[in-house]
C-alpha cells in the first residue's frame, strides 16, 4: 500500500517538488490519493459528508507539514496517519454530542425477505463499526479495508506489531458480537 | 466506548475463546476475515464443530466482505476544494530564513517581492499603475504580482516581481515596463542596484541575482479626472 497508486511522476519527485512550493506537483498527490484518503476517513467515521471534511483537512495539514516530511518515509503512510489524527479528533468531538446513528437497523426478525436481511446486515455493521473505540477500528479498517499489513498498521500507529495483531482480532470480535445481536 | 487503558484487555463479549474441538475462535475467524487457508485443513474438514463455525462465521462476514469490495470514490470537487485552499497558501506560504540566536527570523517571499517591486517602481524610466497590489495564481516556489501604485496621472504600467527563496538567499524577478527612449541596459543596472540595495536594507537576506524583463514600451498618457 505504500507504492505510488498510478503513472507519472512518483511520489519523491513529487514530494520534493511541493517541498518546494510547487502547489501543481502537490495537486498530482491529491488526485492520486484523494480516493484512498475519502475511503479510509469513510470507513472510520462512518459519515460521508464528515469524511469529505475529514479529506480535505487532512490534505491541506499535509501541504502545511509538507516542507518538514522527511522523504526517507513513504508519503501514504505519513498522508494516512494524518487522516487517522483527523478522524480521531472528529470522533472525539462527535462524541461530546453524540446522537443515533442514523442507519439503525431495525431487529431482523421484522424483515424476512433475503436482500432486506442483506441491507440489514449491511447496516448492522456500520452501527458496529461506529460502536467500535477508535483504537480498535483503526487497525481493524486499516487491515481489513485498506489492506494494509500488520507491519504497515504498527508503522503507521506507532505500535508493536504484536499489539496491532491483537487489537485487529479483539475488533473482529467486537464486530461479531455486534452484529449477532441484530441477528 | 471502551476506555482506553482497557483497550488490550482480553474482553468479556460472551463469545467462546474456543470451539468444543479446542480451536480458537479467533483463529477461526481470522481466517475467514482475511480468507487464508485453514493451519490444520484435514482436521477442519473432519470436524463438525469448525464446519458449523466456519458457515455462521461466513455468514455474519460477508458484509464486511461486501463493504470492503465496494468501489469507492470521492467526491469529483474533492481536488479542486482542497487547491483553492492550497493555492494561496503556495502564492504566500514560502519563505526567507534568517537563522540567528535566539530563534529564526522567517520573511515571506511575498514581502520580498513587495520590497524589489516598490524599488523598481521608483527608478526614473520604469512605468507604474494605479490601484491594488494583487497577487496572480503562480506555482513552483514563486511569488509575483503586479505593483499598483499611483496618483491621479499616472500611467497604466506594470511592474511585477518574482523571488525564489533557499535560506537567506533570494533570486529576484523584476516584470517592468520602460518608458521610450530610455537606455534599457542602463535601466535595468539601475533597477538591479535599486532591488538589491532595497532588499538587503530591509531584509538582511543575500540578494543572489535580479532578473530584468523589460516587457513594454509604454507612452505616459495624462489620464486626467475624466479617465479615473
């Protein structure tokens, strides 16, 4: 995950050239990984107009922290780790005035056709992801999303990789527990 | 949520650490969450214990298989927001650097521009405009602009600077037009002494080079009230 996502320029040149103020060479970096950021700020926060906010704060923070990105670092993993940071701080402030989820499902029992038992689960899950402490569903949407590696995930949020492993497999359990109880 | 000190605690969710076979759940479901093959395949196969977990496993992961696979985008106005917050911080953001102790002393290169502008703008011969001083769309660590600076009669002639920063070094552009007549080279010498001597007063940064583009020759025209 750690590659440059598509052709043209990669990323050190691009990096160096916005090291240098080159906003057009910085623009070539968002494009290419405005899809990957909008994706993992919507698997976190689970909210689409609050991942949108998320993914243009966190490109903006990366252009101020920009000149100091040390280029010896894979630029996604510093570009995804501000996401993280963001996400965080939306959640942490979400949860100061916390409401329901919108997307609660209602008990399965009441929807008997097979694609409605389908969006149900589909929706359970969103509810158990947001049910999720940010220090679980990071490392459980990095990997099981992102497809990122336990190695990448350790990097990237400053952790063991022993501890990554057991927080992605306590994530999954939550999940489970989760959407057993919509069953 | 879960307090965060507690967030590596084995949890109490109710679910089994272990199938009656003495399989690990978690090793179950890792399996079925990543899709890898099975550590002991011809003990799964046999055992009804990991058969039936295995199925009710699938069962509640293929949303989460489902969500994965979805083909997200973001937003098509996604680029174009975040430039037109960037740009303008790339038209002001970069900076001189003067080190010294204690701290650093950061001159934006809009300031210096500001400065080599007004300086050329002042030497006999160079013409100048009225009005703002507004900052164009500009990239790669440049910073230029049209000087307006005038009085009722003045004419309408540009001056424009671009300066690159390293350190405390700065290289200078200077857009100007020249009034006819006059002696370029010699024009340019005295906006180059001018800029230089300008930007080093005011700034303490080393003045590298001062580049001079003599763009147009404009006639001063009397605009007179009737023409503001």
């Amino acid at each position: 995950m750690t590659g440059d996502s598509c052709s043209g320029p990669d990323d050190a040149q691009l990096v160096r050239r916005a090291q240098q103020g080159d906003a057009e060479a910085f623009e070539v970096l968002v494009r290419r990984y405005g899809d990957q950021v909008f994706r993992l700020a919507l698997r976190l926060v689970v909210d689409r107009h609050a991942a949108e906010d998320i993914a243009q704060e966190a490109f903006v923070a990366a252009w101020r922290g920009i000149p100091d990105f040390r280029r010896d670092a894979a630029f996604p993993t510093w570009l995804h780790s501000i996401v993280l940071n963001r996400a965080r701080n939306h959640l942490t402030r979400a949860r100061a005035t916390q409401r329901l989820p919108e997307e609660m499902p209602a008990a399965a029992a009441q929807q008997p056709d097979a694609a409605v038992q389908s969006l149900h689960r589909d929706k359970a899950l969103r509810a158990a992801i947001r049910g999720l402490p940010f220090d679980l569903r990071a490392p459980l949407v990095l990997h099981q999303f992102e497809r990122w590696s336990y190695e990448e995930i350790a990097e990237i949020l400053g952790l063991s990789v022993s501890t990554v492993r057991g927080r992605i497999a306590r994530a999954r359990r939550a999940l489970l527990t989760s959407m057993r109880e919509w069953q | 949520m879960t307090d965060p000190a507690d967030i590596d605690a084995v949890p109490a969710d109710g679910l089994p650490d272990r199938l009656p076979c003495g399989v690990p759940l978690d090793n179950l479901l890792r399996q079925v969450a990543e899709g890898i093959a099975a550590s002991d395949a011809a003990h799964q196969e046999a055992c009804p214990h990991c058969r039936a977990g295995l199925a009710e496993l699938a069962e509640f992961w293929a949303p989460v298989h489902r969500m994965a696979g979805e083909d997200v985008r973001a937003p098509a106005s996604l680029t174009s927001t975040i430039m037109e917050r960037v740009r303008p911080m790339a038209t002001h953001g970069w900076h001189a650097v003067l080190t010294g102790t204690p701290g650093v002393t950061r001159i934006a290169a809009w300031v210096v521009a500001v400065i080599a502008r007004r300086a050329a703008a002042g030497v006999p011969g160079v013409g100048s405009v009225r009005g703002q001083v507004t900052p164009p769309p500009v990239s790669v660590r440049s910073v230029s602009a049209e000087v307006v600076r005038g009085g009722p009669s003045s004419s309408q002639r540009a001056a424009a600077a671009g300066v690159g920063t390293a350190g405390r070094r700065v290289v200078i552009r200077v857009d100007v037009t020249a009034d006819p007549g006059i002696s370029l080279p010699t024009l340019a010498h005295e906006i180059r002494r001018r800029v230089t001597a300008e930007v080093t007063t005011m700034t303490g940064l080393s003045v590298e080079a001062v580049d001079v583009l003599v763009s147009d020759l404009v006639e001063e025209v009397d605009d007179g009230p009737a023409a503001r």
